[in-house]
C-alpha cells in the first residue's frame, strides 16, 4: 500500500494558506534537533513548524517524528522553543506527552 507520508502531509497542511512555504527537509530537520532556528528555517517557515501543534493532531506530529528519525522528546523541545516564540499553549499536544517526558 502506498500513500503520503505524514511529513508531506503536514508540510501540505501547513503551507495550504500560503504556498510551498516549508519543505518536507526544513520539518524533519526542525523535529530531529528540536529547534526551527537551529534546522535553518526561514522567519516563515518556523512559523509554520510553530502552529504544527495547533494545527496537527498529537498523533500525527509524532508520526512525523517517527518518520523523521526523531523522538517524543525532541519534538516536545519544538513544541517548547514555539511557546517561547509566542505560540499559545496547546493542551492536546501537552495530555499526549505528558506521561512520555
């Protein structure tokens, strides 16, 4: 059976509005360290890796960081640096980690 992978999928959704903003490398890269600004993402396409958790199911995110060679606590630590870029708390996203971190 074939079909997207949940990254394209969420670079699909996320650039939807705008236009081929954010790659599928930029999103990997972002869920692998950790940090939008450490995986060299534009001003807007952090942006976009930012509203991931509001606009993404829990499940999916962490499909993506799966798919990306990453791990819970890595893309807890983007959720982290997107609060600290203003992002607004996203409880969903907090109830599905919390008994991982």
């Amino acid at each position: 059976m074939t079909g997207a992978s949940s990254l394209s999928m969420a670079a699909g959704h996320l650039n939807a509005s705008v236009g081929p903003v954010l790659d599928i490398g930029t999103l990997a890269a972002a869920l692998r360290l950790g940090s939008a600004h450490e995986a060299g993402a534009s001003p807007d396409a952090a942006a976009l890796i930012s509203a991931l958790f509001v606009e993404l199911t829990p499940d999916l995110i962490l499909r993506c960081a799966a798919e990306a060679n990453s791990d819970v606590f890595a893309a807890n630590a983007l959720y982290q640096e997107a609060l600290e870029d203003m992002l607004p708390p996203v409880p969903e996203w907090e109830r599905a980690v919390q008994n991982f971190l």
